[in-house]
C-alpha cells in the first residue's frame, strides 16, 4: 500500500467507538504492508527535519521528532498487543519479520548526524533557550538519548551496533516465543481420582482448561501461575506436584526448536559488546546509567543485604515445613515441589486459615470493582464499563475513564483471562499515550492477566497474589491515564526502569485496607462480607512465606546483575546461573521465581534487562509512600493523595525521579520500611 493509503485504513485511522480501532476491520494479514507504508512516512518525516535551512529550533526540530511517526505509532501499538494477548502462526511470523526491521529503522534514525546535528545544537545552547523545566527535560534526555543509541560512534561503529540491535530484537522475539510454545505445549491431563486435596475453585479452572484442550471431562494442570502455583499448593499427590513444577521450571530449556540455550548465549555475547562498543564497562553500566541506582554497586547495597535477610528467614521457615513433612509420615526428603504444599499447611496451623478459606471473597469483578473504588476515592476517577465494543479477543472489556468533574480522561481496556494465544504473566501497555503537544492526545490504557477462567455461569475466584497483581498491573495503568505532561517522551510510564514500579506496587497495599475489604470481599455464595475473624487473620498473615517469596525473587535479580555486570559474557550462561547460586548459597528447596531460559523479563526483549532489581527499589519507595498515609491515620488522606497524583502518577517523566519523590514525601527513604513490610526484620 501507498504512505497515502494510511490515511484511511483501520490500523492508522481509528474510527471504532470512542476513538478505538475497530477491530472489526483488522486482518491478520493487514499488518505487513502498513508497516511498511508506516515506516516509510516516519522516514519521510525524519527527511523534513534534516533538510529544512532553517536553523534547529525546539518547534522545527524537538517538536517535530516528538510528533513524527503517528501511523507507525499506531499500527505498531496494535500489533505488539496482539503479539503478547492474542497471537498466532501468521502474527508470530511477522513478528520474526517486523522486529529486525524496526531495529534497523529506529538505529537510522538515532545515527542520523544531520539530525543528531540539530539536536546537538540545541542541547549546546540549552541555557540560553530559556526552556520550561519538562521541555528542558526533554530536550536533555533526547540527547543522551542519541549519544547512548551511538550518535558520537565512527561509520563502523554505528554499522557494528546497528547490526548488534537489529540481532537482538529478533534473538528477543525468538526468546518470547519459545516460552509461549512451552507454556501452550504441555499439559498434564488427570482424572477424578487424581485430584486429591484440591479446592472446588482449582478443580473447576482445571477442567476450563482441559476441556479448551479437547480433553472435555477431565482435568489439565498448565504452566500458567494460576493454575501451577494453588496445584503445587494443594494437591496431595506429590508425583505430580514434581511432574509440574519440573516442567514450570524447565520452561525454555527442553531441546529441540523451542531451547532457549544458545538464544541466552548470543544476547549475553552481544549485549557485552553493544556496551564495549558505546565506552561502559559492562552492560549493566549502561542500562543502568539513566536510572536512579546509577551503578551495579548501588544494586548490590540493597540487595545483599536483603538476601542475607532473607535466606536466615527461609531457612528458619524450611525447619518448620520440614516437622509438618514428617509429621505427615513423609520419609522423602524435602524437595522444592514440597514448599508451597507445606507451606500452606503451616499458614493453616499459625494463623487457622488457608488460601482456599479467602478465594470465595475475592470474585474478579468485585476486585476490579475495588480498583475503580479506589481511584475514585484518591482521585476522583470514575470507570463505566461499555458493551458491545469489538476488541482484540471477545474477552476484552472496555470503560471510559472520566474525571470528577464529569470530563472525559481516558479509555480503560482490560483482558483478565490465560488462554494459548496470550503469553504468561500480566502487563499494562497504551495503544495511545496522553500528552498536551501538538493537537493532544487522550491516553488509551489497557491491562493483560492470565487468570484461570470459569466455566459458564461461574464466576472467577482469584487468590490474595492474584488480586494483588489485579491491583499492581492497575497501579501502571493508573500512572498512563492520569498522565498530566506536554511531550510524548515522558508521558506516563516514560521514566526510569526503577521508577516505573513505584505507582504499581504502591497501589497494591490500598488492597488490604480493611474498608476497601469490607466493602469489595463479599462471599461468592452468600454475598456477605468476609468475616472480621477471617479478614484479621489474612492481615496477619501479610508477611507470611516471606523467606520463600524474597529469596525466589532476590535470586532472579541477582542472576540479572551478575549476567550484565561483568565485561564479558558466560561461554555457558546456564551452567553460570549454577555457578551464582552455588555462591550465593541459594536453598536447592526453591527455585528462582524466573530461571534464565524463561526469564522473559530479561531476555523476551531489553525492558529489564539488569533491571529486574528495579521491583525491590520501587519496593524501598512504595513502602515509605504507603507509609505517609499510615501516619495520617486515613488511607485516602484527600492531601496526600493530591500531591501523590501530581508527583507520582500525573508528572510522568517530566522531572528527575527523585525529585518527584522528595517534592511528594518530603526526602528519601531507606530500606527499613520495605525490610518491615516483607517481615524481615
């Protein structure tokens, strides 16, 4: 198709209600030639700023860079939607086609030297422009920008990380793909009389899945976490809580065309590279110079100690899981497939509940009723849910956002339930970011989980994690659609890697606030709310498994930094991630919460790559942020939450991280909280 025909087609000219794409119109096979129409008019636009006589300005050259590339903007946003939640042969084959080729066209754009020229010149005469703080911002942030994609680098070198990016995109799509062929592929199929110590809510959710998988009438344990973890939690046949968490843990590294082996090795091989090419020590040292941490030693001094914390809990714990297996007459010794069975029964001994006693008070619906409850009572958000609107899968959900004084804000779209096509985990992403520059832009937000869905009629159950996670993914989405800045670089989530995970982890503890319970945990059955007794004792139990769930996570984020942290790259990255535990002294009871070959977050594209530290210094903050509403006495503190909106959720990144924080909470904290939160100390 013709750069002119982007005009009219459904993929770049939204005409669905309230401004969506109707996706009515889109084919699979629609992607391929607009973006290559899209890509062309994105070079056209590049080619008007570099070849204007007129001398750079912040409207002919920032501005105009900012606002380029509105069709690819939104063909793309659309595709890689697609991509995650609901992918297929043809969609994952353009996938393998597109990446490569859009790493190509974004390395030309940021080694173009009449461009960065102009960009340069600016950022030379910074002083004198008299910018706004965010413009300034901008405009400085686009220049390291430049310089760190090789804008400074010699024709061979810009050629070398051209050629580096382009085979890491697509060494990251293959990543991604392997897992999801893993994750789909395997299913172990049980009969009635294998399920014993299951609860009605896990039996129902196994049966769904085996019946999608044509095995109507029986029962399918998956390698989605929301079947995975409560059968590993529950059920009483410990062959078969081996057989699960082998292959949950083996996602990615069971030969053949989906191994992620060799996929680790060459991204390890070339990030190295990539870093060396661009004058850091590592790749670490680069990934992490545009963040708050600033240094792989900084990682280190909130990490380490909060491993050393953690593995004492978790030994502590194992004694005490330990007594409840030979109590049990288990003469096998402790394995990993045995923490969560035991753990569970020892949760029901200290604090006289289990999980399966909360998951009829924790519907889905009303815990998406508890989010908007929430937003509402913060910041005066509504969320009106309407029907009949075409999405990228029947299952999509869709909810106009409005302020309180009634004016439209965003569009809110959600996709709660797991399915083939949908990769693991759960997510927030923007088919349109909001921002003032230009003719505007309203934010269009969107949520992905993988909740086990109910058959017919039933309504879904989530666990206290699951709800947590609910609540965590709705925490990003509210910093994209309260997003209050001018340039499209620094709307919303657009800030450091160990920002983004502040107003999503701080969002989660208004969960466990006992009147948004009261309110929202109403029985399945009856619809009366949990019991005072029951919600007391959850709260209690908040710190509960703490060494397990700490030592799971801190592993992951270890193994990251000691990936990316070194010069050079492991000739073996696996038998290297042993290596590190083995020093690390990691308990052989329990397993990474994500192992190198399935660690999507690190290797399904660059998002955290030596970053995954990044949930636990968000942590540091999130605790110290709840805690300003503690010390208020009101959770909804009307005083707090207006400077909570205005530093944390509207400003984007339209300011250094850290001043946002202190302008919010008056200075920085340390880890006390956060080592307190987790039950620590």
């Amino acid at each position: 198709m013709s750069v002119s025909d982007l005009a009219t087609h459904p993929l770049t000219n939204w005409q669905g209600p309230l401004g969506l794409p109707d996706f009515t119109k889109i084919g699979d096979g629609d992607f391929g030639s607009v973006f290559d129409a899209a890509l062309k008019a994105h070079e056209a636009e590049i080619e008007a700023i570099t070849a204007s006589a007129e001398q750079a300005s912040i409207e002919n050259t920032l501005q105009a860079l900012e606002l380029a590339g509105e069709a690819l903007d939104r063909v793309s946003s659309i595709f890689w939607c697609r991509a995650g939640a609901h992918t297929n042969d043809a969609i994952q084959a353009l996938e393998r086609e597109v990446a490569p080729k859009m790493s190509r066209h974004f390395s030309a754009i940021s080694m173009n030297e009449k461009l960065f020229a102009r960009i340069d010149d600016l950022y030379q005469k910074r002083d004198s422009l008299k910018l706004d703080s965010e413009t300034l911002r901008v405009l400085e942030r686009t220049w390291k920008g430049f310089v760190r994609s090789g804008a400074r680098l010699d024709a061979d070198g810009k050629k070398r990380l051209a050629s580096i990016n382009e085979q890491l995109s697509s060494l990251g799509t293959t990543f991604g793909q392997n897992v999801l062929a893993d994750e789909r592929e395997w299913a172990l199929f049980l009969d009635g009389g294998d399920l014993a110590g299951l609860p009605d809510f896990l039996k129902s959710a196994m049966a769904e899945a085996a019946e999608t998988r044509g095995q109507k009438g029986r029962y399918a344990v998956t390698l989605s976490r929301s079947i995975y973890e409560p059968f590993t939690t529950f059920s009483e046949r410990r062959d078969l809580r081996e057989a699960a968490w082998r292959a949950f843990t083996q996602r990615g590294q069971n030969g053949g065309a989906s191994d992620n082996t060799a996929v680790v090795r060459d991204m390890l091989k070339l990030r190295a590279e990539k870093a060396k090419l661009l004058g850091y020590a590592s790749f670490a040292a680069l990934k992490l110079d545009d963040t708050m941490a600033k240094t792989p030693k900084a990682v280190h001094d909130l990490l380490d100690p909060v491993w050393e914390k953690a593995l004492e809990k978790a030994a502590a714990d194992q004694k005490e899981l330990e007594r409840l297996a030979t109590a049990a007459g288990s003469n096998e010794q402790f394995a990993a497939w045995d923490w969560r069975f035991y753990q569970e029964k020892l949760r029901a001994e200290k604090f006289a509940f289990d999980e399966a006693e909360l998951k009829p008070y924790l519907q889905l619906d009303h815990v998406i009723a508890a989010c908007f409850d929430v937003a509402m009572r913060l910041f005066g958000l509504t969320f009106e849910e309407k029907k009949g609107i075409a999405g990228w899968h029947p299952d999509t959900r869709v909810f106009a956002v409005k302020n309180a004084d009634g004016s439209d804000r965003a569009l809110f779209l959600a996709d709660y339930f797991a399915r083939s096509s949908k990769r693991s985990g759960a997510w927030m992403s923007a088919l349109q970011s909001g921002y003032s520059l230009g003719k505007g832009s309203k934010p269009i937000i969107y949520n992905i989980m993988n909740f086990a869905k109910p058959p017919v009629g039933e309504a879904a159950l989530l666990s206290v994690d699951e709800a947590k996670t609910l609540f965590h993914e709705f925490g990003h989405a509210l910093h994209g659609t309260l997003t209050d800045v001018t340039w499209p670089s620094v709307s919303g989530t657009s800030v450091s890697r160990d920002f983004v995970e502040l107003p999503s982890q701080l969002y989660e503890h208004w969960l466990t606030v006992p009147a948004v319970l009261e309110k929202h945990a109403l029985h399945v059955k009856t619809g009366k709310p949990m019991p005072k007794e029951l919600l007391d004792k959850m709260l209690a139990a908040r710190t509960f498994g703490a060494g397990f769930a700490t030592v799971e996570f801190t592993a992951s984020a270890l193994v990251d930094m000691a990936y990316h942290a070194r010069p050079d790259a492991p000739a073996e990255p696996l038998a290297f991630e042993t290596e590190t535990l083995e020093k690390l002294a990691m308990p052989d009871t329990i397993a990474m919460r994500h192992r190198t070959p399935h660690f999507s977050h690190v290797f399904a594209g660059d998002g955290y790559s030596a970053g995954y530290y990044s949930y636990m210094w968000s942590e540091v903050l999130d605790a110290d942020a709840f805690s300003a509403f503690e010390e208020t006495g009101d959770p909804f503190n009307p005083a707090l939450a207006k400077k909570l909106r205005e530093n944390i959720y509207a400003a984007g990144g339209s300011k250094d991280p850290e001043e946002l924080y202190t302008a919010f909470r008056g200075k920085m904290p340390t880890a006390d909280a956060m080592m307190a939160k987790r039950g620590l100390v």
